[in-house]
C-alpha cells in the first residue's frame, strides 16, 4: 500500500488503539490479516455475544449485591468480574473481538443505584432497630436489654441462682394522690423513677419493675457476681440518701410528711419471664424476694429508713457502705410477717441535717 500519512491530511482512522491513525496504516493491517486469514471477528455474533453480555452482567452484580452485603459477597462479586475480564480476554486472544465498555456501562449504573438503595434501606433499618433498643432499654431492666439483644432466648426457661433483692417505696403516698391530682403525681414519680434509675444503673443493678410508688432491684441479672450483695447494699444507702433529699426538695412532699423505706436481701431466686405471647416481663421469686418485700414493714415499724438482712451485710463484707456512713444497728433476730421463721436484721438511718 502507498499512500500519505501528511499530519493534518485527514486520511486518518479512529481505532480502539489510536484515535488518529493513519489510513494507509488501516488499509495495509487490514490486508495483511486477510491474507493471513488471522483478522479480528467483529460480526453479528460477537455483537449478539455483546448484547448477551450486557444484560447478564447487571443482572448477576444486582442478584450478588442483593444476596449478601458481607466481604464473602464482594468477594464473590470482584471474583465475578475478574472471570468476565478473563473471558475477554481469552475471546482477544482468539480472534474474536468482544465489546468491554458495553458490558460495563450497562452493568456498573444499576449495580451501584441498586448499591446505594440498600444502603439507604440498610441505614433506615439500622435507625430503626436502634430506636426499638433504646426503647428497650427504657422499659426493660438497665443492662438487661443489651443481654435480651445479643440472647432472645434468655430465660426463656427459669433459672436457679443467688441474686441481692431491693425494694424501695415511699410511705403515704396513697393520700397525696388523692389530694394533687394524676397529673402532679405523674410528676412526683417520674422525678422519682428517675432518681431510682440513676442509682441503679451507676452501681450496675437491673430495675426489673416499678410498683405503684416504688420499685424492685436486683443485682445479679443477667449473671450473678461476687460483689452483688455490696453493689445492693451501697445502692440502698445511696437511694435512701438521694430520696431524702428529694422528698425534703418538694414542698408538697415535705409538707405532708412523706416517707420512705427500704429493704435488702440476698439468696436463691428464681428468675423467669412472665406473661404470655408478646407480653413478657423479666422478673425474680421465691423467698428471698418475699423477705426483702417484708424488711421494708421492719424499717418503718422501727423507725428507720433501711432494713437490710444479715446474711447480705456479711455477704458485701466489713467494708459495706452502711457500715461506714449513717446509723446501723443490730443484728436482731426478727419474725416477719408471713413467715414461721425469724432471720436476722439490721436497721439503718442516715444522718439527717
């Protein structure tokens, strides 16, 4: 072939190796190939094969992408598209000339709106569980919903173990409700439950329910500890100290003389769910529960603030916060009501100011 290659001639070919070419280069390529019989095959199938291409290719990213959104699917995915460039490859070296931009703009905007629509739909799904944890957590026990998220099966069937109980509760309270109205009451035990929850949650304790005015803790949910029985018996010295102050910071509390009264225990409990279907509620029995329920009736016919057994105080150890703050006395063995038996006690009181 002979022919001019003058830049600036315009006898020039755009191809997939250069965009200017030159034409008589073009011509002599393509003669050569067709005598040696070795040219590129760029016909009605290799385009069909393209066409093919194109819709598998984003048919299958979209199918992985929807599959699984872990590293093991993009794995899959990339290893998907290295095999596809292969075969490309292999189908070049072969004679046969397979489009590689048809295939990818056709496969990458589906694959990555697809992409983007699950992230969307993942992040909504996220923000959702987090509000459904979060108002777990404001209605189960602190530290129990977390243990509810990670094992739905916990309790399911009852279990056997030692936990420390305590019960606060306020004194009079059924008059003042009848004197304020619903609405300031609603106040009052808010601001209460509050205190309570604060409380609890600091020294690692589980509110399992709020009764009426008052509430029962336990530590020792979801595993008991070494140190449950100190953690209750500083939770119920800090709670008597903290609602002091509250029921003295609230005129109308003060001026009606409301009280309160707590009592602690430790021992076997059996903890369980209760309730049936969709309404369940993680809850401790047996004895032990029952005398922390009776020692709050001990601290208030003795005139004290905190009745709490022997057998936690020895369990929390020298060191126990009512050993070291405010009036303890005892022990005293003491019959409670309800029971045959009597166990002893001790009462305690802060220092009022």
């Amino acid at each position: 072939m002979i022919g001019a290659t003058v830049t600036g001639g315009g006898d020039v070919f755009p191809t997939p190796f250069d965009p200017i070419l030159p034409g008589v280069e073009v011509m002599s390529t393509a003669i050569t190939h067709l005598i040696a019989g070795d040219g590129m095959v760029r016909d009605s199938r290799t385009r069909q094969a393209d066409a093919g291409i194109a819709i598998a290719l984003p048919v299958l990213l979209v199918a992985l992408v929807a599959w699984s959104r872990s590293a093991l699917g993009f794995v899959i995915i990339s290893l998907a598209v290295i095999v596809w460039a292969m075969l490309n490859l292999a189908a070049f070296a072969n004679g046969y000339w397979l489009s590689a931009a048809l295939p990818i703009a056709a496969a990458l905007p589906p694959a990555v709106i697809f992409g983007a629509a699950e992230l969307w739909r993942d992040r909504g799904r996220a923000r959702h569980f987090a509000d459904q944890s979060e108002r777990l957590q404001r209605i189960e026990a602190p530290g129990l919903g977390e243990w509810l998220a990670r094992d739905p099966a916990f309790l399911a069937e009852p279990v056997r173990q030692n936990a420390s109980v305590v019960f606060i509760d306020l004194s009079g309270f059924t008059g003042l409700s009848e004197a304020v109205g619903p609405a300031a009451v609603r106040e009052i035990l808010s601001s209460f439950f509050e205190l309570i929850d604060e409380e609890v949650r600091l020294l690692g304790g589980a509110i399992t329910s709020f009764m009426g005015d008052g509430a029962m803790i336990l530590f020792g949910l979801p595993e008991p500890a070494a140190d449950d029985a100190a953690r209750a018996a500083a939770c119920a010295v800090r709670l008597a100290d903290r609602t002091r102050l509250f029921l003295a910071g609230h005129p109308e509390l003060r001026r009606r003389k409301i009280g309160f009264k707590l009592g602690a225990h430790c021992g076997p409990i059996v903890a369980s769910r209760l309730g049936s279907g969709d309404r369940q509620q993680i809850t401790a029995t047996g004895d032990t529960v029952n005398v922390a329920q009776r020692l709050m009736e001990v601290a208030a016919s003795r005139g004290a603030e905190l009745a709490l057994s022997a057998s936690l105080l020895d369990a929390a150890g020298p060191d126990a916060v009512p050993s070291q703050a405010g009036r303890l006395t005892g022990p005293v063995e003491t019959k409670l009501r309800g029971r045959s038996g009597s166990i002893a006690i001790y009462t305690w009181r802060g220092e009022t100011l």
